[in-house]
C-alpha cells in the first residue's frame, strides 16, 4: 500500500510538472515558442514647431551699436577674394569668401550667400561699413550665431558686358542671369575648395536691393538648395506686378513643394529707392499664404544702415534647425 501510494504522488508531481512547464512557455518539442505578446503600440510623432514661429521674437528694429565694434583681445576674420571660371560668362569671376577663425576642412560649415545691389560688386558687402566680420564675430563669441562661411559673389553675369553700364533691360537680365553662374560655376567652386555644406537646412541666400531681388529668384527657383532665404530692400521686376522685366508671374512667388525654414523681408519705411516694392513682396506672399517674416525699420536709408541691422538679425536666426 505504501509504495503504490508513493507511485502515485510520484506520477501526479510529473504531470504538475509538465503542465508548469507548459504553461511557462517553455518548447517541449525543440521548436521557437509561441507567445502571445500584446500589440505594439504606435507613439504618435511630436509635431514639430514651425522654425520661423521659433525665431520670429529674434528680431528686432536695430541691433546694439556695441556689436560693431571691434573687442580688446579678439582676432577677427577677414574677407580673401578668391578667382573662378564662369563657364555662364564666359570669364574670370571674383568673389569674396570669410571662413571662421578657426577653420577646420575636417569639418563641414553652414554657408550664407550675400549678394550686392546694382552697380555694385563684391566689394560691397566686404567694406568695413557693412561690419560683416566683426559683428559675426562678436554674435558668435557671444553665442547667438552658429559659425559660417560666407561668401559674397559678383552676381553681374553676361557674356557681353563685364560690368553693369546702366539701369536697363540688358543690365537687369545680366544680373537675374546669377542665378546660372550660381548653380553652374561659383556653388561648385565653393564645394571643391571649401568645406561648405550641401545640406538644405545649413546653406542660407540674402541680398540687398537688387540682390534681394536675385536671392528671392533663387530662393523660389530652388528651395531644394536652400533653407533659409531673405531679403533686404527687395529691388522691383522679380515678380510681373513690381515691373519690367520680370522673371516670374505673381503666381510663382510660392513654394509648391519644399517649404523655406525661415523667409524674411527687411525694408525701410524711408527708403525712397525701392519704393512700395518690399510690401508688395510681402503682400503677395500673404496672398499666396507663404509663411514669411516682415523686419521693418523707420529710418535707415537704402544703404548700409538697412544692410547691418537686416544681417544682424540674420545672422541670429539660421542654422539653429
């Protein structure tokens, strides 16, 4: 009787077993086991906020005098004018290029095109009354810019003509042409010999009068290449209802697939050159339901007074993505 109960709790303990074994998950059989699991459960993306909502409490009307001025015991960069092929002009072109003070080619650099006004070259934007290395300098000591290269081309682009030799139809289209150099010659140079970078979100494009009007062409031409697009005292022409000769029917101020991180206009309300031209930019933007920020100053003229506070802010506001 003993042992047959012994048998007996000896042959219950090995079904229990067998049971908490199975019931554990465990494969009797040598294959994967099959679990259960409950389904996973999709986290729904952060929507991302809007870069120029981000940036837009960044501008202000004109920058502290102090950021102009040179600082006791800082070293600045300074402009070097460097020499290309413009298969678009068929000539020797200049242009004018400030790397950071600590250029590093093992590094890749965010890259700012500033284009100059009519008449003008690329000088213009490299003279001390534009301010460009120091007040960078400064913003970027100061941790409220990210370092850059920028470069400052001559955006007069004609096989016939050298130089601009008047305001006129041929003149103009010389300097719309710019925007073949840029993408044929001067952006390939840059990419060869510099350590810029090819991405969107680090290459930004300005301009002041009718470079504001070729950085607002290129910009809309091509939003693939650049993030960040502004303009400073817009000149007329771009666009059919600001003047002859245009480029681009108002309907094509807008940008149907890559949307620009960051589109601003700066004008002065007593500039007497440009005239209404930088509201009806911004007007047609509006109408267009483009995203784009108004940097509007009181009385700096159609100069250098309107170019530095327009840079300054600028120069707050990109490659912060």
């Amino acid at each position: 009787m003993k042992k047959t109960l012994t048998a007996f709790i000896l042959t219950a303990a090995l079904i229990l077993g067998a049971c908490g074994t199975a019931a554990s998950g465990e494969n009797t059989n040598g294959e994967e086991p099959k679990v259960d699991k409950p389904a996973a459960v999709e986290a729904e993306p952060e929507e991302e906020e809007d870069y120029m909502e981000k940036v837009k409490d960044l501008i202000v009307e004109l920058p502290p005098e102090d950021i102009y001025e040179a600082r006791e015991g800082v070293e600045y960069p300074k402009f070097e004018k460097y020499t290309y092929y413009s298969s678009t002009a068929e000539r020797d072109t200049n242009v004018n290029v400030l790397l950071p003070l600590d250029y590093d080619e093992s590094k890749e650099y965010p890259v700012l095109y500033i284009l100059h006004g009519y008449w003008d070259n690329e000088d213009w934007m490299a003279r001390d009354t534009v301010h460009i290395p120091t007040m960078l300098t400064n913003l970027i000591a100061d941790g409220e810019a990210e370092e850059m290269i920028v470069v400052c081309p001559y955006i007069f682009c004609s096989k016939e003509l050298a130089w601009c030799t008047g305001m006129d139809n041929q003149n103009t289209l010389a300097y719309d042409n710019f925007i073949n150099d840029l993408m044929t010659d001067l952006k390939p140079y840059l990419e060869e010999n510099f350590s810029v970078s090819t991405d969107r979100e680090k290459t930004a494009i300005t301009g002041f009068s009718m470079g504001g009007r070729e950085s607002l062409f290129i910009g809309v031409s091509h939003p693939e290449l650049f993030g960040y697009i502004a303009a400073c005292c817009p000149a007329p022409g771009l666009v059919e209802s600001t003047g002859w000769p245009f480029n681009l029917k108002d309907d094509n101020l807008k940008f149907e697939d890559e949307k620009p991180l960051l589109l601003m206009i700066s004008y002065s309300e007593s500039d007497g050159v440009v005239g209404g031209n930088p509201k009806t930019y911004d007007g047609l933007l509006t109408d267009h339901d483009e995203p784009h920020l108004v940097h509007v100053m009181k009385s700096t003229g159609h100069d250098n007074t309107s170019v530095s506070p327009h840079l300054y802010n600028l120069f707050r506001m990109i490659f912060k993505k």
